[in-house]
C-alpha cells in the first residue's frame, strides 16, 4: 500500500524491499544496528519469553496466538521526492498488545478528562491551554477566533517530531498529568474494560488500575520497544 494515498498500491521488486529493511535495520554495518535498532542474539521465543515474564506484574497472560513480536515493514512514500519508505512496527496480535490496548484506552480517557478541563479553565479565564485537533480545519477555525481573517494556512510536516522525543521528560509529563486529573476528580483510580476506562473510587468492581500501576504499564510500553526495560 503506498503511504498518504489511500487505495492505492505499488509493486516493489522483492529483493529491493528487503536489501531497504537491512539498511533500515543497519544489518548491512560492520557491526550490526545502530542507533535506533540493537542487535540481539536471543532469539525471538527467548524475547517472548521474557517479555510474558514481565507481563505477569501486570496480571496479564498473553494467548498463545500472541506469542510473536512486532514485525516491521515499509511502504513507499510517493509523496517525497526522491520516493522513501516509511518504516512501520506491526503490532496486531502481539506479546505486548493486550498492554498496549490498555495503555491507549487509559489515555484516550485522560486525554478527553484533559480537554474537559482546559475547556472549564477557558470558560473562566479566557486562556486556552489546549491545542490538540483532530483535523485542519480545527486549527483554521482558531485562527479566525483569533485574527477574524485568516483565510488559508501551512501545514509543515516534522519528520522526528515522534522519534526524537525525551522519553524520560515525556513520562514525567504523563505522571504529572496522571496526578494533575485525579486531584482534579478526586479519584485516583481507573476502571478499564474493552472499549474504554473511567475514573472510579477504589472499592470498585471489575479491572482497576492505580494511577502508579498505570504509570508503570506506559512506562512499559515505551522502553519495551527501546531495550531498555
């Protein structure tokens, strides 16, 4: 499938795709990796292993149809000139997805918490602290509030604005925003089923999560995928 264009697809000589994925994963170098893939020499039942180990503290048992990593594959990019690929990690049915789906059901409940208070604080101060859109035309329609005429906009795209994040400073914000929710509900737990996660008292029924259990399960998630777990 070709990236940014729905529906339409390419047809890559075979061999070229994975001669980009060994530079990719710099298994071409006179040592092999670099500074965003690590050579390991476990082997792939070892990594799983290990990582179902590490699942337990979360009370969580990945099934047997699970028990696989990420696999990483490219699509090319016909939109940048010269054409490049853009690497994407697969994790549908993997070792850590149960996680994963619990850690991003948690944050889409804290990130819609977030905007209902910055909403509040809008309401009384006039000060907006929240910019997070979901389209362009989001961004234009705060551009009119502001101006009165804007009538067209640029969107540029930072290709490491993802990559290049400060892990360590990215979780502190997350435990301040954990912190900064719960004083705010005064509920300091967080109840998460299949399609979504709720703020409740600590004496309630069903899969709760602490606010430093779910700490540590995105905590996890981010360094899993970097070794460093």
């Amino acid at each position: 499938m070709v990236d940014k264009a729905a529906g339409n697809f390419a047809f890559t000589c075979r061999k070229f795709y994975f001669l980009k994925l060994a530079t990719e994963l710099g298994l071409d170098n006179e040592i092999p990796g670099n500074d965003t893939y690590e050579f390991v020499q476990d082997s792939e039942d070892r990594v799983i292993d290990r990582i179902k180990t590490d699942m337990l503290q979360f009370n969580l048992r990945p099934d047997e149809k699970e028990s696989k990593l990420a696999l990483l594959y490219h699509t090319p990019k016909f939109h940048k000139n010269p054409p490049k690929m853009r690497y994407i990690a697969g994790n549908v049915k993997t070792v850590t997805a149960k996680l994963d789906k619990i850690v991003a059901i948690a944050m889409k409940m804290c990130k819609g918490h977030f905007r209902n208070l910055c909403k509040k604080n809008f309401d009384f101060s006039g000060i907006r602290y929240c910019f997070d859109v979901q389209t362009s035309t989001e961004v234009k329609g705060m551009l009119d509030l502001a101006s009165g005429n804007a009538h067209s906009i640029s969107i540029n795209d930072f290709s490491t604005l993802y990559t290049l994040f400060d892990h360590d400073h990215m979780l502190g914000n997350i435990s301040w925003l954990l912190g900064k929710l719960s004083k705010n509900s005064g509920l300091y737990q967080e109840r998460v089923n299949h399609e979504k996660a709720w703020s409740v008292k600590g004496d309630s029924e069903g899969t709760v999560y602490t606010i430093g259990e779910l700490l540590e399960m995105t905590s996890y998630v981010v360094y899993s995928y970097l070794g460093l777990w």
